[in-house]
C-alpha cells in the first residue's frame, strides 16, 4: 500500500498537542528526570522531550503496566464473588515520541500476549493506543536494530510515524493505519500534503553488527557453552534488563487478600531473579546466574523465532545501558557468533 | 596500575589465589568487574577514579565462591564491606585476599583480615557535600512535604531490585521481600508496595551499611534511594556515636546500651 | 456526619504492659475503647513491619509499650527495643510518616492508671489529627490506568 | 478448613453488664472456619469447661478461643480443658473480654464491638496456632533463701525439712533480722529471743541448710530450675574453721565507740564484732570501715590475742558459685530514720527515736539492759509520747501506704513502758487504730484500759525542745481540734516501713518488678502472694510489704511449699514457647544465612551455631540454632532476624501478622 505522507510544520506540533488534549485524550510523552528519559502523562507541552537517543524505560508499560489489577473478590457465608476489571475504563493513549525500535517492540508483545492464549486486557489496552513514532536522526554504541531486522526509520508498529526533516527543519509524518487517520481527521490543517519528502538522508547511522539468524542457528548448538558462564559472571541478578526491555512479557500473579476483600494483580516479573524458577520442594532449575543468562538470551534468539516467528529483541540497547554491572547484549552477542563451536 | 596487574599475574601464576576480582574498561566511558582466572586476563585490571562499582558484592555469589580462593583489588569502601562481611562470617581469610588500594591510589597488600580493619579503621566514614546538603536539605522540610518527596521519588521504582543486587550487605538467600508467609512487603511495585520495601531495606542496613553508594549507582532511574541509608547512618551517630565495620561483630543494631537516649518514650 | 472514632493499635509485652492493662481492669479505671491490644512475649519481639501494615490496614494511631528500662522480664528484650525504636521512629519520621500517631510508652505491671493515661491521651491527640488520609491514599490498590513516572 | 469453636464467657456479670456477649457469640459464628460458637455464664466453671470438652469431642474441633477474663488468668485453665478433651492445649488462645474490655469501658455498642473485634483476632490467630508440647527441662534440686530474717529462717528451715538442700545467704554477720532486736512480741508479749534464737541455732545445725552469713547475691543467670547464681561471701577477715568464738578478740578491740547497728546506734560496739550475743554464728567480723589496722596499718591487737590464730587480715571476699533450683528472696524491710521527718526535729533531738531504737531499750539484751533510759541523758523519761503513722499514710512524704505493724507495736511499746515506769505517763498519737488480726483488738484495749495509755486521736503538726522538754503539739481531733501540747522527756517515733536500700538493683539482678515503693512485686495480689513473676522465684515477709512476724512466717511457709512442690518433680514441663531456626529440605537446608548477628541480639545466649555437612562431612553453610532449653521465648532475635529464619512458637510471623490484619479488616 502506498503510505500517507504528510508535512507537518515543526511548530505546529505544539498545535496538534493541543487539539489532541482537547480531545480528551491522554498523552504520555518523554520528559528528562534526574539525565533519564521517562515517559508520562502529559499535560502540556512544554518539556516534552526530542533529540534524545532513547528512552530510560520502553514504553510498553502502556499496554502492559508494571502491575495491573485483573479482579477484585470478596468472601461470604455464599461464596466468594469476583468483579473483573471494566474493559471500559481503560482510557484512549497517544504514545508520543516513541523511537521506531519501541514501535516494533510492541508487535513482538502482542506476539507472546496472543499465542496459544489470547489475552483480552492487553488487546485492550492496545486496541486504545495510537502510537505516534518519532524516528532516529540520533544513536550510540547501544543501538543495534539494524542487526535484528530494524532501523531507524522503521514504520512498522507506528500508527503516524515522524520523521525530522534536518535540524530544525519540519516533520515528515507517515500516516501509517486507520488509527492515524483518524488523528489526521481531528487535527487536518496540521497535516499537510507532501508527497515528495524524503526521510532516508535524515535518518541516523545505525551499522550492522551481526545477523540474528546466523545468532539463532549458533544458538540451537549452544545450550551447553561455557560461554554463557563467561559472560554472566559478571551479572548480579537484577531485573532491571527486562524491566526496559520493550518485549519482556514475563509477569506474576499475586493475591493481595485484605480480610474477606482481596484483590489480583499482575506484575513484572523477570527471568534474571534466582527466586523466579524457584520450586517450593527448594530445587531450581536455573540454580546459577548463567542458567539465568542463558535463558534470557535464548529466550530471545531462539525460542520466541521458533514457537512466534518473531525476534524478542529490537536492539534498543536499553538493557546494556541500565546494566548497573555493563552487561552489554551487543557485545555478547557478537562474542556468541565469534565463538567457534 | 602497573604493580597490580604484576601482582595479580604472581598470585595466579602460583595459584595462591584461583580468581583476582578487579575492574576493567567496558563500554565507552564505563568500567566493569573483570574476574581474571588466567594470569594473561590480569593484563586488563585497570583502576582509575571510575571504578566505583562494590566489588565486594561479588564476595558472597555462589558462582564467583566455587572458584576458589580470590583476591580482590578492593578500595576503601569495598574493604569496609569486607569486615563487615566477616564481621557476619561470610568470609574470612581463608577464601579472600584483600589487594587494598589506597585512596591515594596506592598498592597496599594485607596478610589478614585484621590488617584490612586496622587500615579502615583509620577512616571515618563521611558522607558527601552534596548528600549533606539533600539530608538537610530534607530535614528543614515538614513531615508531609518529605512524605510527598518520597511518595514522588519511590513511585517510578518497578522494583528491579538493582539496589539489592548491587549492595555488598544484600547477601542474604531469601529477601525479606522474597518472604510470603506472611506477605510482609507486595511483591508488585505499587506506591505502598515500594515505599515498604525501601523502608525495610534501609532498617536491615542501618548500623551495617557502608555508604558507597552502590545502591544509588545501580538504579536505573536514579532513585536517591542512598539518602535513606546515609540518613540512618547519621542518626546512628547522632544516638549511639556512630559505628564503624568490625571483626568484633559489635553490631549496632543487635546490640544496646542501658543508658540509649531517646526523648520521646512516655 | 459521625464523629471520627481512631483506629488505635496497641503493639505491647506480655509481662508489664500487658499485665498493667489487666490491672487498670482490676482497678476499673474507664478508658477509650477505641484502643485494641495484641499482646506480644516483649517489646523486643514486636517487629517494626507490624507498625507498618497496621497503618496498611487502616490504623490511625499506635501504641507500642513495654516494660520500664531495666524491669524487661527477659533482662533486656525492651533495650533492644528501645534502639530500634530509635532508628525506626527517625526513619519513619524521614520518610514523612506521620510520628505523631505512633506512641511509645513504659507502662508496668503495676501502672494500671499510666495505661488508661496513655490510651485516653493517645486517643485524644489522634482524634485531633483526625484520619489518617495522607498515608491512605498510597494504600490504593494498583489502579487501572497506567501508572507510570 | 479449620473447626474452631469460640466461648464467650459472661462472667457473671463482669464481662455481660457492658458487653452483648450473645452478640459477640452470633457474630464470630459467622466466620470462616467458626464450627461452634457459644456465651455461657461462667466459663471457667465445671460446666463452662465440660461445655468446651464436649464441644471439641462432639463437633470435632481443632481450635478453641475462650474469650473471657485475662490468660495471665486462666490460659491455664482453659488449656488444660482443651487438653483433657484431647486437643492440644496450645491450640487454645484467649481473648480478653474484661480486663481489657468489659471493665474498662462503658456499656453499649463501641464496647461490644471491641469484644467482636478482639475474638476475630484470636479466631483469625488460632488458624495458624501448631500443635506444640512441652518441653521437659531438669531441676536442680537446691533451694536459695536470701535473707536470715524470721521468713527466710522459716523458709529454709520447712524447705530443709521436706528434704532439699538450701543455702541461705544473709548480707549481716548474723542471721535473725529485726526480728532478733525486738523485745516483747505482740500481741503475747513473750520474748522475742527466747522464741527466735531456737530457730537460729536450728538453721546452723540443720543438715540440708547450707548457711553464708555477710554474704551478698553477686548474679543470677539462667531459669526455674536451672539458676546459676554467684554469691559473694564478704570477706570476715577471719578463719571460721579455726574461731571458737571465745572472744578474746572482742574484748581486747581498741577500737570500742562504733555505734552498733544492732543496737539502732544506741549502744556501742567494737572493730571486731559478733552484733549480739546470741549471734548465729557466734563468730566476729573485722568492720574494716572502722578496724585501726585497715586503716592506719598497725594494731593487729586481735591477732595477738587470739588463742587459735583465727585473724587472716590478708583475706579477701570469695565469690561461691551454685547451681540452683529455686528461690526465696526474704531480704525484710527497714524503717524511715527521724532525719526524714524536719518537723520532728530533723533526728537532732536525741530524745526523738525510731519505734526499733525504744525495741532497743525495752530489750533485756539491749544498751540499757531493758531499762527505759532516753539516750540523751540516760533518765528515766516520765512523760513519753508516741507517735504512729510517721511518714505512714502520708502521700505528701511519698508513702501513701499503711505500715500495718506500727499500731500493734505502739501499743506494746507503751505496754512495755508502763510496766517498767509505774508513776510514767504515756501518750500515742494515732490516725486510725488498726488492730485487725487475731488478739490484737484486744491487746490494744488492754492498752488503754488496764494499762492507762492515753491514746490521742489527732496528728503532731511539730515537735521542739523548750527547756530540757520536747514540746509535742498537735491537735485532739475527738476533741473538736482542740490543739494539745505535751511536755515530754522522750519521743518515740513509728517511722513508716520502708523497702530496703538496694531493693531496686536486687529485683533486677532477679529480673522481677516491683511496685513504685520498690517492694518486690507478687504475681497476683489475691491468688499469688508469694509468686514473682518470675517463675522459681518467690517471696517471704517484709520484702513485698510491711508484713508482721505471724504474716512473714505463714508467707515464709507458703514460699517453702512452693519450691517444695517444685522440687518434688525431676523434670520440670515449659511451655514451648520459644524461637526456632528453620529447616528445610536440601539443597536449601535453611533460610539463614549465618550472619549470626542474632546471637548477640540473644539475651539468653541460647543461640549457637549449627554446621550443616553433606554425606561426605564437608561443612555446606553453618546456620543459626536454638538452644530449647536455654530459650526463653521473648523473640527479640525474631524481629532482628533479616531472612524471618527464626519464628517463635505462640507468637509466629504468620500469627501475629494475621492478628493484626484480623483487627483492622472485616471477615
């Protein structure tokens, strides 16, 4: 299909803010706190940030919240009753600014969140997203999406993706899906027809540093390395790798019981934590931090390609850059293809 | 540092030691743990004033143990960490070799873990200009504005227990969080639920904690979750004249005075 | 509307406190019912998470009491106590908990009339401050909308 | 789900005057796991209690809470029911519906609801109570009675005779107390010596009692059954074995102008000293304080002559270590000494003297040979005056309290004076008389009647000396306040009974309360008199209260019987109260992690250190372990423990955590 293209004047995106707010509709853009970048509801538009190379976390917690409640009980003489959440309540989202690596990101999440169980709150919360995706003119040494089949200025995921055309210059904005239609149709004077502007020179310079196939296939022959040992010595055992990470989809369910009154909830949980594979007969099976590891990476490169014909990563580099300890995925992953079998 | 790394490939070489836990360079401008096993690994032991990471949190992990004997390049925080992790019988000089490095940047290699006390013990923890400045800056605040600031501040942690993780006295093999008969803290990360949790934390920390900060470093949403540690190290000094890491295992915590000033038990 | 009736939670030792409290009944000394006691082997077994989830579950004020320094029925269960009460009662403080709603107290076997003191003035001061809605509302369950920063 | 039955008691009336204890029964029978929930009127009762028997054997239960008076009532009782019934008794909790409810609230709905709420909390804990037994511990069957008053003498003398070893310790260089400086007893007036010193010699001679006269308790450890106690034997400068107690030594003392404490100052003794002639034992003392030799490093006169060559100046005090079983403390009283009291004279009048110092001079053995002489001029004094309550029932001198003794020995004193000064006059000053107790009502009226005691009832507001007289003025309240003033030659003084100096320290080396008078504090003040709250301690005589000779003596015998009972059993049962370590299965074994910071968090040292090997012997983790018999249940390691490694039984995480969730949520 050919795509939408759209000018939009960069001072007028102040303006579009402002009729989408007008609109009633939640905003959650990047602001800068303590030198991190964090998304938040929005209520105006000053301080949203630009020109940042990436967000501190990913901004998945929008479709799968760190922790979400999923029903509320109460106990009686009659039984127990239970209320469900109220699909209802769950409000209509613009993600703004999210980078074209965290776009694609929330396609491998509703991968996992629709394979064999369909998983009705997450749909949900998708179906009231529109995903406004700002594209790359910037990238570090973290950045590897080229190398897992992205890049910069990658549409996939984006309902309007936006590209700056040049410093200081106007945005390209692509309206990808009907989603984005129908901001185009509140906000019409904003967009303007163009349908010669090009993105690509704009674009930031993201090499290739590996191929993710070639990662898979060494995979499927490297459960039993001593390389994942090497690699994970270093690692602590935190959760903070999954918890940025745009595709980690693992949760725990907890009760919270308050008398006859309780609740359920769910939370991230992450595959790095000892206790997450924990038996209460005492035994685990991921018994050692490499096991952890191991499980991360192939969980990613190997098992989610096979079981969802998706990669479980968008080489966002967020992990490397919260790894309190450096672990950096990059460069472990370039190791693994190094390694010779 | 030069006579490091020489001292290091000796102690592998003659495998006094099976593993020597220093830093070395990560990614751009960051450095990072490096366990060389090899006496050709110590050729990448660097030190330089961005090597703050705790190595000492290394000490006590399962896979780094089962090596064997090691010795660590271990700056004046890690060596606090050191004692008081002997002071609670995780290590001692059988499994550990401390390679100290002076805040001058200087070599200094002890025999014992005696050593290493005397050597601390001539430091007396200090916190910061800056967090002074933050503690005050809190203290002059009313209890509700300081409740709002932490409410604010605790909110965005999603409990990564990157704090945990990275500090050296978090050793422990079942975290009270990880506890669930009764379910003190929530697991999930609510308001309450991280509040508590960094409350607990700082409790099982006071008269134990260091100050080097790991916890602070670790986070990667830069909660000053550190202020709380820092303010319960000086009320320890306020009330019990302070403490400082020792082999004698006086602990503060565990231990009391009959005459303990308080002024507000009725 | 009701007049606000506080929540009170009284943390105390089996051997003093408790035993005073058996003696202002003895002595029917009248005091608030807004009060409710669980009783602990000694102040030193009272852990400080249960000051806490009391505020969690709706408590507006507590009352931790225990025996007189020296008189600890386990020598000194209540100077442990007593330091951590220290440290906790300045952490709390830090970290905005109200301070005020929580009350320690030496109150002996003998005291029966210093237990009613302590629960009608505790009672009274927390009546004062009204409910405790500051810390209630972080006490919500986890909300449907997103919450995230 | 669990089957627990809940009994709310009306107690009479004492819990069902304010609370709706139909209503409380309704309502916990509508909580999850409440198989049985009933109000009766008496639950402690045969009826009460059958009705709980039944209830478990009938419906099968596995959890009773009886929400009626105190437990430190009668969890016993209770338990001990749930027992015979055949459930184990630590699945029995109490709620506290009167003391803590019923008494101290008004009637109406928030009281009720209190009620409600307390019994959900103890229904809720029950849920997680376990199954517990007792833990069986020895008892060392060696009684220590620490003072040689009457009641510690009747203590270990019944102690003795039922068999067991007693050591008795007395701070003096003799046993008898007050006892052996009074001179009549009331209200038979025969010889308070006469009747004692059998007694005494009695002590020394029996087999079983081991007697350390001027010997202190240095520290106590341990607990019923199991007390290791070092006693510090204060050294007498002087080879006991070799003394015969001739007393050359005494009478060739240059030093010869100490005051003598047996004698209330009254009369004079020397450096080395035996305080009374029928001193038990009849061995002296070198009062170092006072001994030329100690002091100035030359005199040694005693050595000298002493035939046997007793004297060991070089001695020092000997500290005796003994494993004990039991406990009497009979450490008496004293009385307040007339500096207290300004208005009297500040104790600057000689002739202004306590009740013990007229007990003194009344005595055949006393300074003036039973004579009553006043100390100022040894006349004869022909108008006396006594004085009760002085200091006694006066809350503005801080002893709201009554002596009890003072109005019976008053009575005596004025007795004895008439009997000995015909033409005398004497006058007492009173409040109240108080004469209850068998034959003493009447001992009083012999007093004033066939006696001729003038008994004024009002209070000396001061006394002063106007030319050789003490000016006593008061007022005569039966008299319409008519102010009286006396002209007397001597004042006698019933100065309150106090606790001894360093009761205090005493009660906390002992780990027992005491009340704000600093007398040592009994279990309950009706049904455990003679009960500290310690267990295996007891108490006898004046050291809990002002207490006469009969009342020491029935007490002394109460205690003796209490360590009888005690000893009579070999193994000792304890409530399984205490802290526990966890175990688990390999490869975790237990969720400590040997930090061992709780070891010094343990008042009791009980926590010691458990290696954990694998098949091979090789040391896997060392972890923390509890010590059953030397725990002693107050938890304070459980609230330090970081990893919640160690709980206490009765009182667990789960059990305390959940009352509190129980008070504060609906079920």
């Amino acid at each position: 299909m050919n795509i939408d293209k759209r000018l939009v004047r960069k001072d007028s995106l102040e303006k579009l803010f402002d009729i989408l707010k007008q609109n009633s509709k939640k905003i959650y853009a990047p602001f800068s706190k303590d030198g991190k970048t964090i998304f938040k509801d929005a209520e105006s538009f000053g301080g949203i940030l630009t020109g940042y190379v990436q967000t501190t976390e990913s901004s998945k917690d929008i479709v799968f919240p760190r922790t979400e409640k999923i029903l509320d009980y109460t106990k009686s003489k009659e039984g127990m009753s239970v209320k469900g959440i109220d699909l209802k309540d769950i409000p209509d989202v613009i993600l703004w600014g999210v980078r074209p690596c965290d776009a694609i990101g929330i396609g491998e999440l509703s991968s996992i969140f629709n394979w064999d169980y369909k998983d009705e709150i997450y749909n949900n919360r998708l179906s009231k997203v529109t995903v406004f995706g700002f594209s790359c003119y910037k990238s570090d040494d973290y950045c590897f999406c080229t190398s897992v089949g992205g890049n910069p200025g990658n549409t996939t995921g984006s309902d309007i993706l936006f590209t700056r055309l040049g410093e200081n210059g106007d945005y390209l904005a692509e309206v990808l899906t009907e989603k984005g239609e129908s901001v185009v149709s509140i906000a019409p004077g904003i967009f303007e027809k163009s349908e010669t502007a090009e993105k690509e020179k704009f674009l930031a310079e993201v090499p290739v540093k590996f191929n993710h196939e070639e990662i898979k296939e060494k995979l499927d022959k490297f459960f039993e390395s001593n390389e994942w040992v090497k690699q994970s010595l270093r690692c602590l055992g935190c959760g903070a790798c999954a918890y940025v990470c745009p595709t980690c989809a693992c949760f725990d369910i907890q009760d919270e019981a308050h008398g006859k009154r309780g609740s359920r909830t769910r939370c991230w949980d992450s595959c790095g934590f000892s206790h997450f594979t924990l038996h209460t007969s005492g035994h685990n099976p991921r018994d050692i931090q490499s096991a952890r590891w191991r499980q991360r990476i192939m969980h990613k490169f190997s098992y989610m390609p096979e079981r969802l014909s998706v990669y479980g990563c968008t080489g966002c580099g967020r992990c490397s850059r919260a790894c309190p300890v450096d672990m950096n995925i990059l460069e472990n992953l370039i190791s693994i293809q190094e390694v010779t079998l | 540092m030069v006579d490091l790394i020489k001292r290091a490939k000796e102690l592998l070489e003659s495998s006094a030691v099976k593993v020597v836990i220093g830093y070395e360079q990560g990614t751009g401008n960051k450095t990072r743990a490096l366990f060389a096993e090899k006496a050709e690994d110590a050729d990448k032991l660097i030190f330089d004033s961005r090597c703050v990471q705790n190595l000492a949190a290394y000490i006590t992990k399962k896979e780094v143990k089962e090596k064997g004997k090691m010795a660590v390049a271990a700056t004046l925080p890690v060596m606090r960490s050191i004692i008081q992790l002997a002071a609670e019988f995780q290590v001692n000089d059988n499994n550990l070799l401390v390679l100290g490095i002076t805040p001058e940047s200087k070599l200094i290699e002890f025999a014992n873990l005696i050593e290493v006390e005397t050597f601390v013990h001539q430091y007396q923890i200090e916190i910061d200009v800056r967090n002074k400045e933050m503690l005050d800056k809190l203290e002059k605040m009313t209890q509700s504005e300081r409740w709002k600031f932490w409410t604010d501040e605790l909110a965005p942690c999603f409990k990564c227990y990157a704090c945990r993780a990275a500090c050296p006295m978090c050793y422990c093999s079942r975290c009270t969080v990880d506890f669930n008969q009764p379910q003190w803290i929530p697991v999930a990360s609510t308001e309450l639920g991280n509040l508590e949790w960094h409350m607990m934390r700082a409790i099982h920390l006071t008269g134990r904690c260091i100050d080097c900060d790991a916890c602070y470093n670790a986070c990667p949403l830069s909660i000053p979750i550190n202020l709380l540690t820092k303010k319960m190290l000086t009320d320890a000094k306020e009330h019990f004249g302070g403490y400082q890491p020792s082999l004698k295992g006086d602990h503060l915590m565990s231990t009391y005075k009959p005459d303990d000033k308080e002024n507000f038990i009725q | 509307m009701a007049e606000f009736e506080p929540k009170i939670v009284a943390f105390v030792c089996n051997w003093c406190t408790y035993a005073g409290a058996d003696l202002t009944g003895t002595s029917r000394i009248k005091y608030a019912s807004n009060v409710r006691i669980v009783r602990f082997p000694c102040t030193g077994r009272i852990d400080y998470m249960l000051l806490v989830k009391a505020f969690d579950e709706g408590a507006d004020g507590i009352i931790v009491s225990g025996c007189h320094p020296n008189d600890c029925h386990y020598t000194s269960g209540n100077f442990h106590a007593r330091r951590r009460w220290i440290m906790f009662r300045s952490l709390c403080d830090f970290m905005g908990i109200d301070t005020n709603r929580i009350k320690f107290s030496w109150v002996s076997a003998a005291e029966g009339a210093k237990w009613a003191d302590i629960v009608n003035a505790t009672v009274a001061s927390i009546s004062e401050l009204g409910p405790y809605s500051e810390y209630r509302k972080v006490v919500k369950y986890p909300e449907m909308e997103v919450n995230n920063g | 789900m669990s089957k627990i039955g809940v009994f709310v008691c009306h107690c009479g009336e004492n819990i069902s005057a304010t609370v709706d204890c139909a209503k409380v029964a309704e309502t916990a029978a509508n909580y999850d796991g409440v198989a049985f929930s009933v109000d009766y009127k008496y639950m402690c009762s045969d009826p009460g209690q059958n009705l709980i028997k039944s209830a478990i054997k009938e419906k099968g239960l596995d959890g009773v809470v009886v929400a009626s008076c105190s437990p430190r009532m009668h969890e016993p009782t209770f338990r001990k029911a749930c027992a015979e019934a055949g459930l184990n008794p630590f699945m029995c909790e109490m709620a506290n519906l009167r003391e803590h409810c019923s008494w101290v609230h008004e009637k109406g709905e928030a009281t009720t609801q209190k009620a409600i709420d307390l019994v959900r909390m103890l229904v809720e804990k029950v849920k997680y109570n376990h199954s517990l037994s007792e833990i069986k511990v020895p008892v060392t069957k060696t009684a220590l009675v620490i003072g040689g008053g009457i009641a510690g003498i009747q203590a270990s003398l019944d102690i003795a005779n039922t068999g067991h070893k007693v050591i008795l310790i007395e701070k003096d260089p003799s046993i008898g107390g007050h006892m052996s400086q009074l001179s009549e007893t009331f209200p038979t007036l025969d010889c308070s010596q006469c009747i004692l010193t059998p007694r005494m010699v009695e002590v020394a001679q029996h087999p079983n009692i081991t007697l350390y006269t001027y010997a202190e308790l240095e520290s106590l450890e341990g607990f019923i059954g199991n007390f290791k106690v070092k006693i510090r034997k204060k050294s007498k400068s002087l080879d006991e074995k070799l003394c015969t107690g001739c007393g050359m030594c005494t009478t060739k003392c240059p030093v010869k102008k100490i005051p003598s404490e047996f004698n209330e100052g009254l009369g004079k003794r020397t450096a080395i000293y035996v305080p009374f002639p029928q001193a038990v034992p009849n061995k002296p003392v070198i009062d170092r304080k006072n001994c030329t030799y100690y002091i100035k490093g030359k005199c040694k006169v005693c050595e000298i002559v002493c035939p046997t060559g007793a004297i060991r100046f070089d001695q020092e005090d000997e500290i005796v270590e003994k494993e004990i079983g039991a406990i009497v403390i009979a450490t008496g009283f004293t009385v307040k000494q007339p500096d207290f009291f300004p208005e009297y004279g500040y104790g600057k009048y000689a002739d202004v003297i306590t009740g013990l110092q007229f007990e003194r001079l009344a005595s055949a053995s006393g300074p003036t040979l039973g004579e009553i002489r006043r100390p100022s001029d040894g006349k004869v004094p022909q108008k006396i005056v006594f004085l009760a309550c002085a200091g006694s029932r006066d809350p503005a001198k801080g002893i709201p309290y009554c002596s009890k003794i003072c109005c019976m020995y008053i009575a005596k004193h004025a007795m004895l004076y008439q009997h000995k000064v015909h033409d005398g006059k004497s006058y007492v000053f009173y409040m109240d008389i108080r004469a209850g107790g068998k034959q003493y009502e009447e001992f009083v009226r012999r007093a004033i009647e066939d006696d001729g005691v003038n008994y004024v009832r009002g209070r000396v507001s001061k006394i002063y000396e106007k030319n050789g007289k003490l000016i006593v003025s008061g007022v005569d309240t039966l008299l319409n306040a008519m102010p009286v003033e006396i002209e007397a030659d001597m004042v006698v003084l019933a100065t309150a009974g106090v606790a001894n100096e360093g009761a205090e320290e005493l009660a906390q080396k002992l780990h027992i309360s005491y009340d704000p008078y600093k007398f040592f504090a009994e279990a309950h003040p009706k049904l455990k008199p003679v009960e500290t709250n310690t267990a295996g301690i007891f108490l006898a005589g004046a050291c809990q209260a002002p207490r006469d000779i009969p009342e020491s003596v029935a007490m002394a015998s109460g205690a003796a019987v209490k360590v009888a009972g005690l000893f009579s059993q070999d193994e000792l049962t304890r409530e399984p109260i205490i802290a526990v370590v966890n175990r688990q299965a390999a490869p975790v074994y237990s969720s400590c992690v040997g930090c061992f910071l709780c070891v010094s968090a343990c008042p009791y040292q009980a926590i010691e250190k458990e290696e954990i090997k694998n098949r091979s012997g090789e040391v896997i983790k060392s972890v923390a372990k509890v010590n059953p018999g030397l725990c002693q249940g107050c938890g304070t390691c459980v609230a330090f423990c970081r990893t919640k490694s160690i709980d206490i039984q009765g009182y667990t995480h789960e059990q305390m955590y959940t009352e509190v969730m129980a008070l504060l949520n609906e079920y």
